[in-house]
C-alpha cells in the first residue's frame, strides 16, 4: 500500500515537473516574441497553451486517484493537497506567459517594448525561466533544503520590477502613454510569474516537511 | 459519521463565507481610501488584513481535519479540495484589496486618480463589493443553479476595465504617464479580484455537483 502511494506520488510530482518545464518553455518564447516582435511565436505559445491546461487536468486527477485509492494518512494527505495547489501555481504561471505572447501578438509588427526597458524584459524573462527551471528541480527532488533557498529567489525580479517604474517616471520617457500601459502590465506579468515559481518552493518545503518555511526556521 | 462530516463541511463552509464577507469590506473601505485620499481608512485596510491570514489558516486546519477525521468518499474528498482552493481564491482577493489600500497610503495626501477616471474605480469597486457578496452567498447556501448564473458576472468588470484604457489612450489624457502607470496596475487588481470572485462560483458548481459547469451544461 505505501508502496503504491509512493509511486503514484512520484508519478504526480513528475508530471507537475513536467508542467513547470512547459510553462518555463512558454515564458521563454513569449519573451522572445515581445523582444523580437515575432507574430509566429507568438501564435505558439498561444496554442501551445492548451498542452498546460489538459496536463493540469492530468495532475488533478492523479492527486483525486491518490486520495481516494491509497486511504491516506495525515502526512500524505498534506503532500497531495500541495500537489492541487502546485497545479494552481503552474497553471497560472502558463496563462502569465499566455498574456505576455498576446500582448505581443495585439502589437505585431509594432514592437511592444521602446529600447531603453527591452534589457530590462530580457532580464526578467531570463530570470523568469531560471526560477521556472529551478522550480522544476526541486519538484523533482523535493529537497527541502534546496527549496529554502529558492524561497526569496525573486528578488533579483522584484528589483527589476522597480527600476522599471522608475525609467518610465522619467522626465525624459517620451514614448506616451500607450507604451507605459504596456510596460506597466507586462512588469507585472513578470514579477507574479516569478512569485508563483517561489510559491512552488514554499509548497514543496511543506510537502517534503510538514512544516511551512516559518515553523522549520523558528525550530532550528 | 456522515452526520459529522456533514457538520465539519458547513463548518468550513461557513468560515469560508465570512472570509469573503472580509474580503468584500476590505476592498469596500480601499476604495474608499482610494477615492477620498483617506489615510486611515487605507491604514485600516492595511492593518485588518491578518485576519483574512489567521483565518485562512483556520480554514485549512478545518479541511485538514475533515479529511484526516471523517476518511470521506470520493465526492467529499472533492469537496474538501475544493475548500482548500477556495482559501487561496478567497486569500488572493484580499492581497488585492491590500494592493488597492497600499497605493492609497502611499500617493498620500495626493489623490490617486484623475477625476476623469475616479467614477469608473467607484463603479469597479462597487461591482468587486457585489462581487464578494455573491460568492459568499453561494458558499453558504451550495446552490448551484445561482453559482452558474454568476459564473460570468465578470462582463461588466470587464468592460469597465476596457474602457479605463481607452481613456487613458486618449490624446487627451494629460496626467502623464505616473498617473496613467497608477491606474492600469488598480484598473488590474480590480479585473482580478473580479476572476477570482467568478472563480468561486466555478468551484462551489463543483463542490455541489461533481462536475465543472462545462460539464454540467453540455449534459443538460
């Protein structure tokens, strides 16, 4: 019986890391068809996106088989309701990278991004999938150290997502208001993407522990 | 045991309804804030939002101890899952409402918003409060028929939410971009606050039925 618990666990986080890959993989050509205004990228990862959402389905119902098959004790039964709510996080993620291609695609041939914030985005997307990748390892190995020090991994993110304001608050931003709407949202698709990515790194501390991050520090 | 079990989920549902009863005041008073420059009210907000947190927590523990206590079937475990997505729906809603108060406190003693747009964020923040109400509605009476009708009760949120850009888009618009840069991240937080309202409805359909409206309207 734990045997088969354990196995369909393993089976449940493997398919969540796969699902974290693929939405690290969207955010990574978004990015590359908001840089490059490339319509036909865009387009894949808008029909890509269905991939994230049939995959999801897949991880909820192995997490319902889990619970109503293997008559779970209480440290298990945390583990599976993580697996849910990591499903939430990685499906979010998607339809982030999913309004990042779309905003890119509405602008198409224009170029959503003047110059002097495109560096900026190249960072953020280049951060994004790190913290995507990082994710998708700690899935996998649900180790809860390594998890512990992705927690505040965002915050090279958040410091982007700052200076970002403050460029655009600039005297000398002369690209209207249309352009700062869009770099304001897509900021913010960035940063929550990245808060999503360390809220994984929470669930798997609590996953692999039992413990939230808080209660495992205030006992060591 | 069905008796308990019966007992425990109204339980939680009812700790679930007074979460978004909090949640809908927190976002009513932060548009207030928002609208008058009203500090303390702003300052409220801000302070009152460990309550949504501590009784979050007490919802999860609830869920927890329903589906450690009862060994709950197939249909109820669904249930209780859904309880526990219904806590970050309901947790997200308030963050945003938090997001509203903070942007108050911090353009204090200005106020935020141009008066060209105060009266669609008075008009988005009375549609976010009927909103909350809603869904806390639907947690404590479990009707599904009411929640499919409020499944797309977004629109108006949505238009509003469109039309918000449009004016800012306008030649017209001389508030420059630090105004505009304001009112695209609230005219955000309030489109999502509105999604995860909708988002209730989607979950208490299946909490109620075993099925996802898709899945209930195609059968019928």
């Amino acid at each position: 019986m734990r045997d088969a618990y354990q196995e369909q666990m393993t089976a449940l986080n493997s398919v969540l890391g796969e699902m974290v890959a693929e939405v690290g993989r969207e955010m990574e050509l978004a990015t590359r068809a908001l840089l490059e205004a490339d319509l036909e990228l865009a387009e894949k990862v808008i029909s890509d996106h269905d991939t994230v959402t049939e995959r999801s389905v897949e991880a909820e119902d192995l997490a319902f088989q889990l619970m109503a098959l293997q008559a779970p004790v209480a440290g298990d039964l945390r583990s599976i309701v993580s697996g849910f709510q990591l499903v939430s996080e990685i499906d979010r993620m998607g339809a982030l990278a999913l309004h990042v291609a779309k905003v890119a695609r509405r602008r198409h041939p224009a170029k959503v991004l003047p110059d002097e914030v495109a560096g900026y985005f190249e960072e953020m997307g280049r951060l994004a999938v790190e913290l995507a990748g990082n994710a998708r390892r700690i899935l996998e190995t649900q180790d809860y150290q390594d998890a512990l020090t992705l927690m505040d991994d965002d915050d090279a993110m958040d410091d982007l997502h700052r200076h970002l304001f403050t460029v655009m608050m600039d005297r000398e931003w002369e690209h209207g208001v249309s352009a700062a709407v869009d770099v304001t949202l897509l900021g913010r698709y960035y940063e929550r993407y990245a808060d999503h990515a360390v809220l994984i790194a929470r669930r798997v501390v609590f996953q692999a522990t039992g413990k939230t991050p808080e209660q495992l520090l205030d006992a060591s």
